[in-house]
C-alpha cells in the first residue's frame, strides 16, 4: 500500500473515533485535500477492500481497513511518542516526523521501538 492511502485510513479511524462517522469532507479537512482528491482515493481503498462506501454515503473501515488503519495509527502514536519524549522532540515536529517514518520503518525496528517504549512506561 502506497503511503498516501495508509494516511488515508488513519484518517478515516481518527474521524470515527472522534465522530462516529465519517464523511468526506471531514477526510479533506484533516488531511488538507480536495474532496475529489478523497473520491478518488476512497475508489482505490474500496476496490482494494479497505473502506466501504455508498454514493455520497459515509465511509466505513472494513474489518481489513480497521487493521491496517490501526496498525499505522500504532506506529504513528508510539513514533510521536518516542520522539518527543525520549527524545525532546517538540511536539508539532514529532508528529510531523512520526508521520513521515511511519510508512517506511521495519516491522522489526518498530516492534523494538514498542517494546523499548512499554518498559520505559513502567519505569515512570
């Protein structure tokens, strides 16, 4: 999957989880896109069974959509994390940087990264 449409699902699981539904313009407004820019993406993320949609409908994570949608929004929070606290990282830039390492960082670096940061939780 192409790093756009994994940003697309993580918006998609923070919209419902702040809004219950998801709609659009909600996705363009977050992710300072057009709404074609989202038809289109949506088309893709449908076709290949992540998001589920009805002309001018609200559009629903599958169960394949809510997985790979939490999984970056894992990295994503455990990255934005690391950065700022371990490391002083201010906050904006944290998430800025997250969001660009996120797409590209091994599953054993990530899974590394998670389990530093679980024990540097139980120590604090």
């Amino acid at each position: 999957m192409q790093k756009s449409g994994e940003d697309y699902l993580e918006a998609v699981l923070a919209i419902h989880q702040d809004k219950g539904k998801v709609r659009t313009t909600d996705v363009a407004l977050r992710l300072g896109v057009s709404k074609p820019s989202v038809n289109r993406a949506m088309k893709i993320l449908m076709a290949d069974g992540y998001v589920h949609q009805e002309t001018y409908g609200d559009i629903e994570l599958t169960e394949k959509g809510v997985l790979k949608a939490s999984q970056v929004y894992f990295r994503h929070k455990t990255l934005t994390m690391f950065l700022s606290e371990m490391l002083g990282v201010d906050q904006k830039i944290a998430e800025q940087d997250a969001c660009l390492i996120e797409h590209d960082i091994s599953s054993e670096t990530m899974e590394k990264l998670a389990i530093f940061m679980q024990k540097h939780e139980k120590r604090n």
